[in-house]
C-alpha cells in the first residue's frame, strides 16, 4: 500500500519579498558666491541663469553669499572690530553650513576681484573638505584664467574644485535684455555636468566627515 505525504504552502506575503525603502540623503547645500561687487557689474545676469539651474535639481538646496553685501576690509585680522565682526555674521554662518560652493567670477585684468579673495582670506574652516565648482564670464577668455588661479586658492584651503567649469565668452551678448541666454543648449549641458561632479563630490565628503572628521 503506498502512502503519500501532502504538504500545505504557506504564502509570502508581497511587501515580504520587496527590499526595505531606501532613505534618500538630505538635499546638498549649496552655496553660491557672487565675486564681483563692481559698480554695473554683469554677475547679476548670470547668477540668475546659474540659480535657476541648480533650483531645478531636488538634490540640491541653494544659498546666495554676494560680496556687493558684505563690506569686509582687506587688512585681516585675528581680532576683528565690532564693525568687521557684525559684516562677517552677514556671511561666516552661510559658509560654515554650506556642503558645497559654486563660485561666480568675472574676470580682472587676468585675475578674480579683490572682493572675492577678501572674502576667501577672512575665512578658512568653513573651505575645508568642501568641493567648490566654478561659473565663470568675461571677454575672449570667459574668465579662465580667474579660475585658474582660484583653483591654488583652494588647494590651499584644503578644499576640492571639481574639474569641469561653466564659462561665458563675451557674456554681456550672450544673454537677452531679459537676462536669457539666446543660445541655452551647450551651457545648460555644461551646468548639468558641473553640478553632477559638485553633488558626487559634496555628498562623498559630507558622509566621510561624519565617519571621520577631517584632519587635515
């Protein structure tokens, strides 16, 4: 006589067999420095094509540090007047929140403004193992070579700039008497790729600092 054994399946629920949510990461900060504070200067323009960029994009979160607003002198000091003190308060909190920078400058007789790097000089914690991008606009060069010497600035603030780099050239007939660029394509494929390294860069450096402090 054969016998048989029967068994009775129990069923998996679905949600059982689905992996658990991943939480995403909090948006990264993201801090935009206008460089110029020059009398009808053009940095306006193209902080607002840069802005509307980056406010586009869920993983970011924008702030603006402008040098036209803070009036900080070129004399440093390790014991700064109530006058600097109340200018550095303007800015000092935004940069030490900040995960990352995208740094907006024209250039200079071959360089970055004066107010720019006096707002570099007066800081250097709030720089440190933060990736900082650049925007650049200006003549022939579209104000490379500004970059190219903000970039030693950074090294030695121990920051990371990111390799790819937004540039205008002859920026002020780029854009419309509405402040629209006429011809979006490339720079709007720029932008995507600079800020895609900037968010790589800034969440890698954000997650390792709270591992393990940066020593330096």
């Amino acid at each position: 006589m054969n016998s048989t054994t029967s068994t009775t399946e129990v069923p998996v629920p679905v949600s059982a067999s689905l992996p658990a949510p991943v939480a995403l990461p909090a948006p990264l900060k993201i801090v935009v420095i206008v460089g110029s504070n020059r009398e009808g200067r053009f940095g306006p323009v193209v902080a607002e094509w840069l802005l509307s960029r980056i406010r586009d994009r869920a993983d970011l979160a924008v702030d603006v540090v402008d040098t036209a607003d803070v009036h900080l002198p070129t004399a440093l000091s390790h014991s700064p007047s109530a006058e600097v003190t109340a200018e550095l308060g303007k800015v000092t909190p935004h940069l030490a929140a900040a995960d990352a920078f995208v740094v907006l400058t024209p250039e200079y007789n071959h360089s970055f403004p004066a107010s720019l790097k006096t707002l570099i000089d007066w800081h250097f914690h709030e720089w440190r193992a933060k990736p900082v991008a650049f925007v650049s606009y200006g003549g022939l060069s579209g104000g490379l070579r500004a970059v190219e010497q903000l970039r030693q600035v950074f090294a030695e603030l121990h920051a990371v700039t990111v390799r790819d780099t937004v540039s205008f050239h002859n920026a002020g007939a780029s854009f419309d008497d509405q402040g629209r660029h006429k011809d979006p394509s490339a720079p709007d494929a720029a932008v995507k790729v600079m800020l895609d390294q900037l968010a790589w860069w800034g969440l890698a450096l954000r997650e390792a600092k709270s591992v393990r402090p940066y020593g330096g």
